[in-house]
C-alpha cells in the first residue's frame, strides 16, 4: 500500500480543513495517508508520494517553498 504525506502550512486554518479533504480522498482510493503541519515533517524520505499545500494569497506561502527546496531530492 503507498504511503501518502499531505503536508501543509496554514495562515487561518483553511488549508488545514482542505489538506484533510484531500487526505480523505486519498484514503478513500486505498491509500496509507497522513496528515501533518510542514513543521511536524522531519523526514519526507520514508513516504511514496509526498502533497504539499499552503495558502496562496499571496503567492507560494514561505514555509511551503522552503520545504520544496528543502527536500526536492
């Protein structure tokens, strides 16, 4: 079974409740999800598929591009 990472950064808390749709879905088509804030993730290597969310506003949220970058290998 694929083991799936929603991640996400939230400024009010909207991103939080959509990052738990997603997993939802994801869990309803047979997935291992979880759900964690960007700064809960210490190591993305362990996970088949990785999403990545944030609020967008104003442009990719700081914390999500770092984590990007971070972690892009």
């Amino acid at each position: 079974m694929k083991r799936i990472l929603v991640t996400y950064a939230t400024n009010a808390g909207s991103t939080a409740e959509i990052a738990e749709a997603v997993a939802e879905g994801l869990a309803g088509n047979g997935m291992n999800v979880e759900v964690k804030t960007l700064d809960a993730v210490t190591t993305p290597a362990s996970y088949d598929a990785i999403v990545v969310g944030g609020p967008m506003i104003f442009g990719w949220h700081r914390k999500a591009r770092a984590f990007l970058t971070q972690h892009q290998a």
